[in-house]
C-alpha cells in the first residue's frame, strides 16, 4: 500500500460471553484497555481500542459477550450494544472457542448472518489442545457453518497467531484517513478506565458469591501535582451485598481497596489515593433509568 492507499475502519470483535474478546483487544493493544475475569458478561460497554500501523489504523469495537438469557435491563442493554457494533462495523471478528461450540455461538452467528457484515472467525484458546491435528477437523466444521472471509486458529492469551490476524485486517478496511490521533488508545476516560479496574478487583474476588448486582461509580476524580485522588462508590442491589462486599469487620472492601490501587498505580505511573464506599440502590440492574444515572449506553 501507498501513502494514498491508507486504511482505516471498525472491527467489531463479537462473540458469546467469557471466549476471550477482552483478552484478544488487550494482546493486540498490549496494553489493558478492557477488564477480564473468568466471569462471563465481565465487559459491559462498547469500548473503543485503537491499534495503528504505517499505511492503516484499525478499530476494534469490543463488546458485550451476546447471550440467550436477557432477562434484566442490564443484559438486554448489554445485547443491544453488542447488536448495535455490528451494524457500525466494516469488518466482523467472530470470536469462538476452539473445542467448544454451543447454543449461544449459534445465536451469535445468526446475528452476523443477519447483518451481511464480511466475518472472518477465530478459534481462541488454542493453547488448550494438546493435538495440534484436531485444529483441522475444527476448521473444517466450522467452514460449514458460514462462508467466513477467514477460520483463524489462535491464541490471544499466549499471542501465537496473532501477528497472522493484524497482517490479515487492512486489505479488508476502506481507503480513509485515521479517524483518530496517533497516540489514542482508547476512547475511554481516565474516570471509566478507573471504575472498571475498581470493578475487575471485585469481580475476581466476588465471582461466587455476587456476580452481575454491583457496579462502580467514581464520584471525584482529582489529577494534581502530588498524584491522583479519587472517590469510588460501589453499588449494589440489595443491602445484603452490601454485608458481603465489606466483609467481616471491613476485611475484604479492604483488601479489594489495595489490589485496585496497586492497579491503579500502575496504569497512571502515579500515586493514587482511593477511598471506596458500598452504597444499595435497589435493582439498579433492571433499571433504564438507574442504568442511564450509572454510566450506561442506554437508548
């Protein structure tokens, strides 16, 4: 490609919940610019992640895992976002595990076949299988299922592949110019960057015992000479996860305050102060407008 043949446009990286997308933006990026954990629906936003090369800038739209049960406000949001990215996209990253095929990536697929968008899959997790030679009959399933553009075996927890995937996704984005600066990551602010790190320590440490009913909000946000000072109110939904959340004599909010600090620290290179409190608001998660006051894309 010639410096007039510059290449820019939005890939949309969908799958069904807990398959990896978060992981595959962070290991191209290379840096975090989505949270992960072992819990499914951890990524709750449409998050942009800017990835630029010398004749092209790629996009990449992570979202919301789509799933079958949206019986809450907060899923069925969560599946319009997702739905959402794939009509903004030019290009589709259909996000599948290797060895495992199930219901939910069936209705995933059937979403993209219903948006006509150009789709190449990936098959992450490929470090889990031993014979290297299963990967041809998983190939070959999956080339049944769709007329994908490209099957690319990969692993975004270990890198391999990957270098295949950015060297495959120019030729398919339009001639255009950058559609943002050099040096953007993301198009999220420090306050969003800081309440999700916030929300992953919970998330790894309360995957048992409260999985979708809290959420954080950062009330103050103050970058000053001496470093970063920030207030944080975690919400829940019943005052019985607030007890959990605190834990026994403040133990656990504790030790959550320190692991999001040390994570804090480092993501801003700064000393960070943190204080956190643990407020109810009854059923925020089944609710628009409480979603809307809390952050979320609502329409």
């Amino acid at each position: 490609m010639n410096k007039q043949e510059h290449r820019c446009g939005f890939v949309a990286v969908v799958g069904r919940p807990n398959v990896g997308k978060s992981t595959l933006i962070n290991a191209i990026i290379g840096r975090k610019v989505s949270i992960v954990s072992p819990k499914p629906q951890t990524t709750r936003h449409r998050i942009l992640a800017v990835h630029n090369e010398r004749d092209s800038q790629t996009v990449f739209v992570d979202t919301p895992g789509l799933h079958l049960n949206a019986n809450k406000a907060m899923n069925r949001m969560m599946n319009r976002t997702a739905a959402n990215a794939l009509l903004d996209a030019d290009l589709v990253l259909l996000v599948c595990e290797a060895d495992r095929w199930t219901t939910e990536d069936d209705a995933v697929l059937a979403r993209v076949r219903e948006s006509g968008k150009p789709t190449m899959v990936l098959l992450n997790k490929i470090d889990r299988i031993k014979q290297k030679e299963e990967l041809l009959g998983l190939i070959a399933a999956m080339s049944e299922r769709h007329q994908f553009l490209e099957i690319l075996p990969l692993s975004a927890k270990n890198g391999e592949n990957l270098d295949r995937l950015l060297s495959l996704l120019p030729e398919r984005l339009p001639v255009s110019p950058p559609l943002f600066p050099d040096d953007m990551v993301s198009d999220r602010d420090d306050m969003f960057r800081a309440a999700e790190l916030i929300r992953e320590k919970l998330t790894w440490e309360l995957r048992h015992e409260l999985p979708y009913g809290l959420t954080v909000q950062i009330e103050r946000f103050d970058d000053e000479a001496e470093g970063i000072s920030m207030h944080a109110v975690i919400w829940v939904e019943r005052d019985s996860q607030k007890g959990i959340v605190v834990g026994k004599g403040g133990a656990l909010l504790k030790k959550i305050g320190t692991q999001a600090r040390i994570e804090l620290k480092r993501h801003y290179r700064r000393p960070v102060h943190l204080e956190m409190w643990v407020k109810v608001r009854d059923n925020w998660a089944d609710s628009d407008k409480d979603l809307a006051q809390l952050g979320y894309d609502v329409p």
